[in-house]
C-alpha cells in the first residue's frame, strides 16, 4: 500500500468546481476525462481524438472503445453526456462563493451522440478553448447520480486506473484497475492520509511510515535532500481591485500601486522566499503566458502617476482582508501596506473571519477599494472571461473594462490554431501589465516529499499530484 500523508482530505461531488490540489490528485485517480493537461496543451484520454469547426463552437470527440466503469456498465459516448449535461446543472460546478461555474460555458450546449463511440457537442457560444473545461469534466457513471445529489460522497464510480475501496473522514483507500486504456499505474493502491501538521508529515516520510508527503514546509523540507521536490503552483495570489468607484477607477491609480511594489521584498518578508513574483494576470505554467520581465517596482514613475490622479499630497485606500486563503493575506496586507506608504498611499485594513461569507461579499461586488484574493483556474481564458471582461461581469470581476483587452478576448474566443490563439493571449498578457486589473504579487512555492531518489519526477502543470504517474514506491503496511 502507497501512503500519501497530505493536510486536507475532501472528497466532494465530482461535477463541483474545484482547483484544490487535494481533491484533485483524488479525483484524477478515480475518473477519467476526456482530454488530459500536459504543459500548457492537451492529449488524449478518454476522448482518442476529436475536431473542432471553424467557428470553435462544434466540438465532435472519439471515444476510446470496450471501457467500462467500476460499476460494470460501460462509459460510453451516452454516458459520457450524460456527465457533462449533470456538470452544466445550475446546481453544479460550485465553488467557494460562485454558482454553476460549468454552465457559463455548457449551459445551453446540444449533447448529440452519434454513435456507441462519438459525441458532438455543440455550444451557444464560441469557444475554441473548450478543453480547459473538459479537462476537469469527470466522467461518472450514471448510476452514482442519485447519492451524490443525495450528497453521498462515497458513491465515487469512475472509469479510472484506481477504484474507490474506503473513505473515512481520516483516509481515503483506492485500489488497482487492471487493463486500464492508460496504462497500468506502477502502484497497487494508493491511501490519501489526512495529516494536517507538516512536520509530522514530514517526519513519517523519514521514517518510512508513507511514501509521499504533501505540502511540506518550505524551508525544513531542505533537511529531505533528494527526496525533497519543489514545484510552482499555478495559483496567484493578488489583490482585486475596485475598478468601478473610487480611486482605483482610475487606470493611472491603478499602474501606480503595481509599480510601487517590491515583489521580491514581499516574497521573502511574508513567506520566507515560498514563492515566485507575478509580474503578469496568469502564471508562467499557464498557456499563452507571456515572456519578459512584466510588471517592474518603479517607485519615481509610481509617485508621478499618483500625482497626475490628484494624490500627490497622499491617498488613503481601504482593503478587505481574509483571515485565511491565503492564510498570510493579514501579514500579506501588513507588509504591503508599508511599502506603499513610501509613495504616499496608506492603507485601511477591514478584516474578515468567515472566508465563505467574506467570497460571497467579494462576489456581490461588495469590497472597499481592493480585497486579497487569489486567482486559481488553470484556463487563461476563464480568467479572463470570468474575472476581467466587463461584457461578461463574472463573479469575481470588479468593474473593470479595457476594450483592448476585449477584442482580444473575441478573436481568442474563434482562433482554434493553439498557436495563433496563444499569441492573442500573449498580447493581452502585455496590455494588462500597462492597464492592470489586479494587483498581481506571486505564485507559491510548494514541496512534495516521495521515498527514494526520482531526479525525473515532475509535478504536473496544475499542482495536482497525479498518482498515475508515481514511480513504483514499495509497500508500506502501518501509517502510525
């Protein structure tokens, strides 16, 4: 048995939105997808192949042949609709603070199934970056439907490599498919172990009580040596700002706090070097992210803007504060708050305890003048089309409108060559360093610990370990 000792264990429904890193390596264990992320494309999973029309709204997939779910019954191009219809439910694709993520963009969408082994899809809207969603669309077996709308999260039927065999509230269990379309995963079973204390963790890593330790302190995870993996996470952390009243309506206010930050001073001073500064509105991992050096601390030019706004006797902006994700946002806005005062802006702080009610605040586009949040889809363009066009004024957007921008988002939207498409994104990632909608600050650092020596592992793209790709790591038969 494989021990993975990680901080969280959640396992939710499977058509809910999620980009948890702890979920998702379970999840990704059970289900299959059609398409799966590799880098910044996609290659085929449960989907052998598909083709896209023109006008990137047709959508037409091959399905792999003779697979079948845990269940027996067989993941078919029925069944596979039959998922995608229930992931479009308004009563689906939650995630903290944002309703029925999935069906802004499958909302309303035809589901025609050709054959056993085709499925067209066809979509209201353009959307040639249609895969970012179907990478994340898991593949249930019908007859799982009625306990997980009953809310019985056990009911985990999948076509994946690894079945469910127990979930507790302490471990999750998942054994071995044979003949799996994927390939035989090099572990028998995998247990997903709650442990929340890092240094624990840790320790049984050493110890050789798990295999795999997740979310390790950044710098005592040094004493691991080889078996110490460092990866960056694809979330941002930002600052959404208020575009639609008060001073950061104003563009000038809005590129002078970007320049006024020393990213690298915030980096070492909040998280003891645990990150990497984000100087554009995705992370290098994402497609279509731009190159250079981005968004650069110039104070002089700062203080200029400032004064061009009429602030230059000073500006006093009030931020909403979490005391939790991320769980340094109070430190986060106390070391922020001192660099800004060196170009004259002071800083009001409202913290707020509930994280869910202050998401839900922050949704209803209810914050003073900008709020600590973080920015974690692995699409591009649901970034900015959920957070950034005002066309779309999504449940994270904040008043802001570039058309520029927009246009951008249009062609985006139709150009089905990756390349071409990926060159727009580029171009918006530069006009959103001149006119920013956020405050960008940084992407985490995180640490992986696994048994023995594997200098080629790598972690995936999204920071979701993914247990189908671990080296074989022995068995392991006491977890205390």
């Amino acid at each position: 048995m494989t021990l993975i000792a990680q901080p969280r264990l959640k396992l939710g429904d499977p058509h809910d939105c999620t980009d948890a890193n702890d979920e998702l390596t379970v999840l990704h264990a059970i289900y299959d997808t059609l398409v799966n992320r590799e880098g910044q494309g996609f290659v085929p999973a449960l989907a052998r192949e598909w083709t896209v029309s023109e006008d990137a709204r047709t959508w037409t997939f091959t399905l792999q042949s003779n697979v079948q779910f845990h269940d027996g019954t067989p993941c078919d191009a029925a069944a596979v609709a039959a998922s995608l219809e229930r992931m479009a439910r308004e009563d689906k694709g939650y995630t903290l603070g944002a309703p029925a993520v999935w069906r802004q963009f499958l909302g309303g969408a035809a589901f025609e199934v050709l054959d056993p082994l085709r499925l067209r899809i066809t979509l209201t809207a353009p959307m040639a970056d249609l895969l970012d969603v179907l990478e994340q669309g898991f593949i249930v077996s019908p007859s799982a439907f009625e306990g997980l709308d009953a809310g019985d999260y056990s009911k985990q039927i999948g076509s994946g490599p690894y079945r469910i065999a127990q979930v507790t509230a302490e471990r999750i269990t998942a054994t071995l498919v044979e003949g799996h379309f994927g390939g035989t995963p090099a572990n028998a079973s995998v247990t997903w172990l709650l442990e929340p204390d890092a240094a624990t963790s840790q320790a049984m890593l050493e110890r050789g009580k798990v295999q795999v330790a997740n979310d390790l302190d950044f710098v005592a995870s040094r004493a691991l040596a080889a078996m110490r993996h460092e990866f960056l996470s694809p979330v941002a952390i930002i600052y959404l700002l208020n575009a639609s009243s008060g001073p950061l309506a104003d563009a000038r206010v809005r590129r002078a706090l970007s320049l006024a930050v020393d990213r690298d001073a915030i980096v070492e001073t909040v998280i003891r070097g645990a990150a990497r500064p984000l100087r554009g509105f995705i992370s290098p991992n994402h497609f279509g992210a731009g190159q250079g050096a981005g968004a650069q601390m110039n104070r002089e030019r700062a203080r200029t803007l400032l004064a061009e706004a009429g602030h230059g006797d000073g500006l006093v902006l009030e931020v909403d504060c979490p005391t939790r994700l991320p769980d340094e946002a109070e430190r986060l806005t106390a070391a922020l708050g001192l660099q800004l005062e060196t170009v004259g802006i002071t800083l009001k702080t409202h913290i707020h305890p509930e994280r869910e009610d202050y998401a839900h605040m922050v949704r209803r586009k209810e914050i003073h003048d900008l709020c600590v949040f973080d920015s974690s889809p692995m699409s591009t363009y649901r970034v900015l089309c959920e957070k950034i066009d005002s066309r779309v004024a999504g449940s994270w957007w904040q008043g802001y409108a570039n058309p520029a921008v927009e246009s951008l988002i249009d062609r985006g939207r139709v150009t089905t060559n990756c390349a071409a498409r990926a060159e727009i994104w580029r171009q918006a990632y530069v006009l959103l360093q001149e006119d920013p909608a956020w405050l960008t600050l940084y992407n985490p650092l995180r640490v992986i610990g696994i048994a023995g020596e594997h200098p080629d592992f790598a972690m995936p793209a999204n920071g979701a370990l993914d247990v189908r790709r671990l080296p074989p790591l022995g068995e392991t038969t006491h977890a205390g």
